[in-house]
C-alpha cells in the first residue's frame, strides 16, 4: 500500500509541476499594457515598412503592415512570409506601451504576442531552396566603421538618392534590403557589430541629372555597384536553403 500511495503522490507532484512550468512558460511572454491600432493616416515617404520608433516603455509605428509587424518581432525578411497579400498591403498606426521600461528584445515579444491576440496570427516554418542575394566581402575589404554609439537605437533613414545608417548590424541592413529587393538577402560576410555609413546612390546613376525614377533604373544593378563602391560588400545571387514562415491564419485588428 505504501508503495502505491509513493507512486500516485510522485505521479500527481509530477503532473502538479508540470502544469506549474507551462503556466510559467505562457506567463513569461510579456505582453503590453495597452495598445491602440488604427488605419494609416498618413504614408512615411520613402519607407515601404513605415516608421517604427521606440523609447524604454513605448512603441511607435506608423504607416505599418501586418508583416512589416511581423518583420520586426521576429527577425525575417519579407521574402520569408507567404501570406494573405491585404497582409503587405494594409497599413496601420500602431502606439503600444509596456508597464515598465522595456529592450528592443523585450518589445518584440511583446509584439508577437500582440500578433497573436489582436490579429490571431498563426503559423508555421517550412524550409524552401530560393534564388537569394548573398553579401560578402569584397576583394578590397570592408569600408563601414564600428558604430560611434554601438548601444544607441538602430537608425535608419532614407533619402531619394541613399540611406543614412546608424548603429545598424549588416544583417539588419541586409533584412531592409531584402524589401526593395524583393528577394532574400543573406549575410555571409562574417562582419559582427554596429556600424554608421551612408550609403549614396548617385555616383552610379547613368542620368547626369541623378534622376531617381526607379521605373527608368536598374535598381538591382545600382544597389549592387553601391554596396561595393561605398561599403565593400560584394552583392550576388545564389541558391540557398531559406527558412519561410508560412501564415496559417490571420485576420482585420480587433477592437482597441
């Protein structure tokens, strides 16, 4: 008797702690105290993801789509997720706010948590071969320098003609590229940290006037000659196993 009674008080502690970890596990994924999501008032010129600001407890993110949102809390590319297009096409405002100072790390889950609750976001990883471009370094080397302020926000701002680029890592950057691009963009170049550049288009621009009509342009060409004319980072294509996040089901914000 005293043995059964050992067994079905180790079974029953076991199902106990069992139940107390994924109670813990579902508690630890933080969440933010508020947040309102409305339609885009306004377009950010030259942003095709929008704008998205951060201070400790708030998040800002204007003239955003749902993968933009998606880009951003979980680190892919928007060549990684096959969707619904009214996904990449949709914008929104976002302002959501923590209860206590937050990381950038911290926010993103809390926006994958956001995903999940207000827009009921779900899916799954499939590996797929795809064309990507590679970077890598150019025969002459590198030309970024190392991030003046390496602990300040990543910026990022673009121009008509170019990028201005603040402690940003080249995989960031990278993941930028891929939009405009539009195709998966991997980083072997083996460079680690944050860097300032900028990046200017117009010294390989066949139009005297630097006219920037991408209808008119080799965009991809331009990108390519900038890339190693200004950074040192050779840019070229190739196959290559790619992670893409397949969306299952996703639907319209629900109510603030």
């Amino acid at each position: 008797m005293k043995r059964i009674l050992d067994w079905i008080f180790r079974r029953h502690t076991g199902l106990l702690l069992l139940a107390c970890v994924i109670s813990t596990a579902n508690a630890q994924q933080p969440a933010f105290a508020v947040a309102t999501i409305r339609p885009s008032a306004a377009e950010v010129k030259f942003e095709h993801d929008g704008k998205t600001e951060m201070t400790p407890g708030t998040l800002r993110m204007q003239d955003v789509s749902i993968q933009t949102c998606i880009k951003w809390a979980y680190g892919v590319q928007g060549s990684q997720i096959s969707g619904p297009d009214w996904t990449d096409k949709e914008k929104f405002d976002i302002v959501a706010k923590s209860e206590s100072p937050a990381t950038e790390e911290q926010m993103k889950l809390m926006m994958q948590t956001l995903l999940s609750e207000r827009f009921r976001l779900s899916y799954h990883h499939q590996s797929k071969e795809l064309t990507a471009f590679v970077l890598t370094v150019a025969k002459g080397g590198a030309k970024v320098h190392p991030a003046a302020n390496p602990d300040a926000a990543p910026f990022r701002q673009n121009s008509a003609n170019g990028s201005v680029v603040r402690s940003m890592t080249i995989q960031d950057f990278g993941d930028f590229l891929s939009g405009p691009l539009q195709m998966p963009v991997v980083n072997e170049t083996g460079l680690a940290g944050k860097y300032d550049f900028v990046l200017d288009f117009t010294p390989y621009l066949s139009d005297p006037d630097h006219n920037m009509d991408v209808s008119k342009l080799d965009s991809t060409g331009i990108v390519k000659a900038a890339l190693e004319g200004e950074l040192g980072i050779k840019m070229e294509l190739r196959k290559t196993e790619v992670d893409v996040m397949v969306i299952d089901h996703v639907e319209k914000p629900s109510a603030n």
